[in-house]
C-alpha cells in the first residue's frame, strides 16, 4: 500500500476526494443489480408494497421456480445463446477482414472508404426503410435474418482499425520474407497481436446482441423464435392482463414484478460470466512478443 506520509496536503485531499468519488460511483452501479436481485428474492406483497430497498424481504425463491418452469423461458433462452454466438462470430468474420483492409495505405480509395463506413456511425436509411429491406430480402421471423442483419457496426470496424494500424510493418514485412500471402499475414500476424482489440470489439457485440430487443421484437412474430429479452417484455406487459395469471397471483408467493425481476437475474447472469474472461486482454499490451532489437 503506499504510504500516505510521502504526499503532501494537497496530495492527500485529492485522492481522498477521488477514493470517495470512486466509491460512490461503485455503489450507484452495484446498487440496481443488488436491488433486481434482492427484488427477485422477496415475497410478491412485498415487492409491490415497496418494502425491498436494499436485502430480500421475507427471503423465498418461488420467483425462479416460476420462471424456470415454464418452457417458453428456456426457449427464448436459446434463442438468446443462438443471436448472440452466432451473431458474434457473423460480425467478427466481417469487421476484422473489413478494419485489416481499411489500415492498408495501399488499398485503392481508401480515404473514401473509410468515410463510408465512418458515415454510417451518425446516418443510416431508418426504421421504415430498414424493415422494407429485411421484408424485401425474405429476412422476415428468421434467426439468419437477427444474426445477419446487425453484423457490421461502423464503431467496432474503426475501432479495430486503428489498432491495426499501429502494428509496426516490421511484423508484416517478417511474414512476407517468409512467403505469407495476404490471408496469413491477417491471420497470423495482425490477428494474435491485437487479441485484446478483437476481445474488445467481441464483448461489445456480445452485449449488444445479448440485449438486443427493439428488431428483435419487430422482426419475430414467432414466439418460438423470440429471444430473452422479448420474452421478459411479454411477461411485463400480456400477462398482467392475463386473467389467468391474475388469479394464479391471488394466493401465489410472487407476483409480476418479482418473475420479472428473475427473468433479469437469469440474463445478466452469462454476461457476468463471460465478462471477467474477456477482461485480462484488455490491459494486456498490444504488442506483447514484439520484435527486439
């Protein structure tokens, strides 16, 4: 730990005020996950009465044992793993392939290209247009249709672009020596030196399409196709109004706010999984194993 003794006064104010700051921030970004959780653990009265604030209130799990009992959780759970894996790989297949084309100084229009893709981060066609398309492509209630349909960000190809372009030539120029055509250098070179920019780019589109939901909802009118996060919108909304459901809460344990806060619960819980392991790559140098004089 370091010692307080060798900062000045003006030193040890500042990182005080920043010691504090940083907690603050911790719990205003642990809080809501704390609160879902503790929400999803209570009994049904106690969540609409307001009672949950911070621990579970009258601690019980019939909540999850709803959730998971029904089969249209796990369905739209696999849907969930399908959009996302596939989803991810589809995008990495285009975005690296793309960035390592676009770092190239030798590539023929570049500076236009590159503009193209940077245009696409602020406009796009719209919704209307967008739906017309997808409509048009025959790309309407299918899982080819999700996964390809958002492949390719503008921000991730950039992103890795960049890291691509400060990969000094000494590695390229290595690889040719040896007879690498221009897949291997991609593969062989770029690609294991910049594990942490691809880990990256990867998280953002496994969040992204793990979250998806807006065209998800608009495109899917297959219910054995939704993904999870449709599914929680179903519970939010139709089954509030479902008679059934009404009566089944009269004498039941939880209530549509506790099944909802599970269903949450149970999604975030592969993202928090998967994140530490993506993680170690993002303070790992880009250029670790590089050439020494």
């Amino acid at each position: 730990m370091t010692n307080m003794n060798l900062y000045s006064r003006g030193d040890k104010l500042f990182v005080i005020v920043n010691m504090v700051l940083i907690g603050l921030f911790t719990i205003s970004t642990l809080y809501p996950f704390i609160y879902i959780t503790s929400l999803s653990l209570s009994t049904g009265f106690e969540a609409r009465a307001g009672n949950v604030v911070l621990t579970p209130v009258d601690f019980t799990i019939e909540a999850y044992k709803r959730v998971l009992s029904e089969p249209q959780f796990w369905i739209s759970y696999k849907n969930t793993f399908i959009y996302t894996i596939g989803g991810t790989l589809m995008s990495l297949a285009f975005i690296i392939p793309g960035a390592y084309a676009l770092s190239k100084p030798q590539l023929y229009g570049r500076r236009f290209w590159n503009l193209v893709v940077a245009f696409t981060m602020w406009f796009n066609a719209g919704l209307i247009p967008f739906f017309l398309n997808m409509r048009d492509l025959g790309l309407l209630d299918s899982y080819f249709g999700i996964i390809i349909g958002f492949a390719v960000n503008g921000f991730n190809i950039i992103l890795l672009r960049n890291f691509f372009e400060g990969i000094p030539q000494s590695f390229e120029e290595a690889a040719r020596m040896d007879g690498a055509n221009e897949f291997q250098v991609l593969w062989k070179v770029y690609v294991p030196l910049s594990k942490p920019a691809i880990a990256t780019v990867a998280l953002f589109c496994i969040v992204s399409r793990w979250n998806g939901f807006f065209w998800a909802m608009v495109l899917l009118q297959d219910e054995d196709k939704i993904p999870l996060q449709v599914y929680l919108r179903h519970v939010i909304t139709e089954l509030t109004d479902d008679e059934s459901f009404g009566a089944e809460l009269i004498n039941a344990p939880y209530s549509v706010e506790t099944v909802s806060a599970a269903i949450i619960v149970c999604s975030i819980i592969p993202i928090l999984l998967i994140y530490p392991f993506l993680q170690k790559y993002f303070s790992k140098g880009i250029l670790l194993g590089g050439v020494k004089e």
